[in-house]
C-alpha cells in the first residue's frame, strides 16, 4: 500500500543546473538526527543539493541559525513554541492542533513557515517498571498518583523535569498528589535512556522514570508509560521548519515532506529511534532504509 500511494508522486528534480545548496540541520539528539537524515534524503530524492549540519546544538542554538540564515530548516517540535513565546501557561499548547496553529502563526512573522507535523506527541511522561504496573494495576496518571500517595513509588528524573512548572509540578496539580522529594533520584541531565533504563531494572530502587513519547528504549524494555487523560503536559509534535524563502524556491518541499511525515505516528518512531539507541544503527542507515520501506525515492 505504501508503494501506491508514492507513486504517483511528482518526483521530478526541483530545479535544473547549478543551485544554492538547502542547509538541514538537527538537534544533538537521536530522533533530530533521524528526521534530520530523512528530510536530507527527502530532498536529495527531488534533486537538491543539501548540505548537513546535524548535531548542531540544543533548541535554542540551532532556532538562533534559522533565524539567521545560517541554516534553511530542521526538525522542531510545536510544543517549544510555549517556551519560545513565554506562554507555557496557555492551555492552547496543551492540544496538537492549537499548539501547531499558535507556532504556525508567530513564526509566520518571522518568516519561518512550520510544514505538516508528524501524528506523534513526543511529550514528557512517566513510565512504570512492567512487574509493578501489572501487581498495583498502573495503567494512568490516575493510578499513578494513588500509587505515590500510598508510597510505592521512587521515581528517576531530569532536575529540569522536577523543577520546570510545564513538567512534574503540571502532573502533580492536575492530579492531585506531590511527589516526595525523597523519592526523587535528580538527574543534572536529560537522558532519558538512563532514566527508562533505571526504572526498568529497579536501579538503586527506582520504579519509574522519565520518559518522552517516542523513546527507542520504550520498544525495548519491561515499561508501562502512564496514559494522561487530564493532558496535563504540553503537545510536542514534530514537524519541518523552514525559511519562507527556501520554501518559495523550492515549493515542492512541502509536499514530500508532509507525505513522509504523515506515516511518523508513535509507534513508527519509537520503533525507528529503538533501531539507533538499541541496535546501533546509524541515524543515515535507519533514516534510508525506512524510506525504502514507505516507497520514498531517496
């Protein structure tokens, strides 16, 4: 089915002769360099000459390089615009579609256009060792604040995880229950393959950790991640950003990335991000081989 819906696709090289290079960079983070890689072979596959910049830095380095020039686009996520606009507190960034439709529309006059997003939500969660999901009947937040209110929880997180309002402290309000301090191992950083990794082998006690939607390790380890019916977390979907003049020399961009980005629902990323993080492929290798498989020229 893959297979039929590319090809009709209009796939023919963008532009003739000599061309400006399109700079596609990422985040120094495993699923950057995934959509990264897909999105250069994306337009590799139409004909243009791309020049990588992967690994560029943290959030707030690389948007800095849009915003500038130096790059043409990269994989961000809708829910940063809370944070690059200083609205987390905006229940709009708590639904895809509104987050995606506020991002859209203050980068807009920026000259940055945000292009179709991917169906995933790569938020923070908390996910649950499996042995101590299946005995307490952990499958929700609800549950999980019960769980921690009668004390059988020691939880493995970011400091920024702990301290950020948009983070434990939104969890702990929308469902009624505080998290013990002492029942906090802090982490200074933001792996979460340490904390998934911890609350799966029970690790100097830990019973949950720290996750994010679309982890590789989910696909590998003993984990329940805790359901957020009260969506108290900000939407995190990742989509395209592009400068407004890259987009009107190459129009077609649009659409070759929507059709890819389309297919990346959770469970498609988590079980490509596994294939780096677990098995040790490399981004590019997981990146081409994907594409092959959805029928993508590349």
């Amino acid at each position: 089915m893959g297979l039929g819906l590319f090809a009709i696709a209009d796939v023919r090289p963008l532009t003739a002769g000599p061309q400006r290079p399109v700079v596609v960079a990422s985040k120094s983070d495993t699923e950057g360099a995934l959509i990264g890689n897909l999105i250069a072979l994306v337009f590799e596959g139409l004909g243009l000459t791309v020049v990588r910049k992967f690994g560029l830095g943290p959030t707030l380095i690389v948007r800095s390089a849009l915003l500038s020039g130096e790059i043409d686009l990269y994989p961000e996520y809708t829910g940063n615009g809370a944070f690059f606009s200083g609205t987390e507190t905006d229940p709009v960034w708590k639904t895809g579609e509104g987050g995606y439709a506020r991002i859209r529309d203050l980068d807009g006059e920026r000259g940055l256009v945000w292009l179709k997003p991917a169906p995933a939500n790569n938020t923070w969660l908390i996910a649950v060792r499996g042995s101590v999901a299946r005995e307490y009947g952990l499958v929700s937040m609800t549950d999980f604040a019960g769980a921690v209110r009668r004390g059988l929880i020691t939880l493995a997180a970011s400091t920024e995880f702990v301290e950020s309002p948009a983070a434990l402290p939104s969890f702990e309000a929308a469902y009624g229950f505080t998290m013990p301090r002492n029942r906090i191992i802090s982490l200074p950083g933001g792996d979460t393959a340490v904390t998934a990794r911890a609350a799966a082998e029970g690790i100097s006690g830990v019973d949950a950790g720290m996750v994010y939607g679309t982890d590789g390790a989910l696909a590998a380890l003993d984990l329940t991640v805790m359901t957020d019916p009260k969506a108290a977390q900000i939407v995190y979907e990742v989509a395209p950003v592009i400068r407004a003049d890259t987009l009107a020399r190459y129009p077609q961009i649009r659409e070759a990335l929507a059709r890819v980005f389309a297919r990346l629902d959770a469970d498609t990323l988590r079980r490509l991000n596994a294939r780096i993080t677990v098995e040790g492929e490399t981004a590019e290798a997981v990146a081409r081989a994907y594409l092959a498989e959805i029928g993508v020229p590349r």
